[in-house]
C-alpha cells in the first residue's frame, strides 16, 4: 500500500472557507493518469493539482473531478503555497513546468503568492443563443479565448445575479464562460461556470484572469488592477498585464493535511 500526502489549501484568500479550495500532491514520479484521475474524483474539489520534482523546479499537473484540464490558476497558487511553506523552497521563486501550458512561475512576496502565466489570446465573437438563453441576458461583447468564453456585461449587479441554466452553459464548444463588469470597490468583477469540466461555478478562478486581464487593461487603461470574483465564497487578486505574461497575486491559507492510501 502507498501513502501518499495531501493537502488542501484555500487560494485567493487570507481565511480559511474563503477563496477557491485545491488539493495538491507533491510526488517523488508520476501515478498513472487513471489514479491520478480517480484521486481527483474522489476529492471532488474544483482541482487537485500534482507536482513532480524535476531538474530546478518542479512538473505540474491539474485534474479535475472529471477530466485534467490545460491549466489551473488556484491550484498552482496552492500548490507553490504547499511548496514554500511545507517542502522549505530555497528561494523566493518557484518554477513549475505544464506539458500544456508551458513554464509557470510562482514568486512570494511575504504573504502573497505572485502567478506569472502566458495571456490569453481572445477574439470578438457573435453571442451563441445558448448563452443568451443561459443568462436570460444578452452581453454588450462577447469574446472567445482559448479554452472560454468571455461575456462582458454594464453593473457588477447583473455579474452577481446570475443564475444560469447550466445545461445551456454545457452545451457550448468551451471549457466555461467567463462573466464580467466593471466593478464598484474594485476595477473589474467576475464568475466562471464551468459545467463542462464537472464544475456548475468555480469559486476564484486564475486561468480565466489570463483573460480578464488584458482584457480590462486596454479597456481601462491600466497595467495593475485590482479584482474580485463574486462567488459564494469569493476571492480577491490583484492582476498586472505585460503583453504576453500576465502577474496574478492573491494569498493562501491551510485548510487540511491528510494522507491518501492506495
């Protein structure tokens, strides 16, 4: 029987039962994709992220309850998190490589956790009915990233009343789709459904920052923004565009550690 370690960290918060809970494993080689997958169905978690040591860093992967995904913003904040404070990283910046998304750096700043990620490339797309009918609310843009879509709407008020048919939500070509405002405390606001990948609403999400980003800079004019995410238990970032990279940072909190037999 193995053993192996586990934790879960609460990301983008500084209190515990806030922010987005991941799992993450740190492991001396890879499981096999199979029970790797089965751990992150049995942590029912929005992510369980896996990291293997290599060369000066570390390899990273992210699964959710159902499939592994291209990337993971909460789950790589947690799992640096896991690696500073719990493996006594020796220096102040992490380097986590993803077969999928290239190389990824975590640098810590005191409490906060700096995510340094590639920026989504969007484009302006015609609204598909499906997500009109989803929202019962027709965005003022529309945009298509990578993996998401993005729909931009006038009051933060309209992003926080959602409700969507998640079936609809489903039905499109699409890891999730982003909503987003203009925020009242805070630049911009935001929420990620994402029933595709087995999750209806992500709590905090950074991936989808790597959108929002550029986004929200060229629209407001500003490098650094601030940003919240108006889930139920919601998170806050900070996010600064720089072309191609995008700097996301929030902080993390220890909610468990545990041991997994298999």
């Amino acid at each position: 029987m193995a053993t192996i370690k586990l934790y879960q960290i609460d990301a983008f918060t500084d209190k515990v039962f806030g922010g987005n809970p991941a799992a993450v494993c740190v492991l001396d080689a890879w499981l096999d994709d199979a029970t790797m997958q089965n751990i992150g169905a049995e942590n029912n978690l929005a992510e369980t992220a896996f990291v293997v040591p290599k060369r000066e860093g570390y390899e990273i992967r992210w699964f959710t309850p159902t499939i592994e995904v291209d990337l993971c913003g909460h789950a790589t904040l947690a799992a640096a998190y896991v690696l500073f404070r719990y493996y006594n990283h020796p220096t102040a910046t992490i380097n986590l490589h993803s077969l999928r998304s290239g190389l990824l750096r975590v640098q810590k700043q005191g409490n906060a956790l700096t995510l340094d990620f590639p920026t989504d490339e969007y484009t302006a797309v015609e609204t598909p009915e499906a997500l009109v009918q989803a929202f019962g609310k027709t965005p003022q843009e529309t945009y298509k990233g990578k993996t998401d879509y993005l729909l931009i709407y006038s009051s933060e008020e309209h992003v926080a009343s959602f409700n969507p048919d998640t079936n609809l939500v489903n039905s499109v070509d699409a890891r999730g789709v982003i909503v987003s405002a203009p925020g009242k405390e805070v630049d911009f606001v935001s929420r990620f459904f994402c029933p595709q990948v087995g999750i209806v609403e992500d709590p905090v999400t950074g991936s989808a920052h790597t959108t929002l980003t550029p986004y929200w800079s060229n629209r407001l004019g500003k490098q650094v923004m601030s940003a919240k995410q108006l889930s139920k238990r919601q998170g806050n970032l900070t996010c600064e565009y720089l072309g191609d990279r995008v700097k996301i940072t929030g902080k993390a909190v220890t909610y468990l550690t545990g041991e997994i037999e298999i």
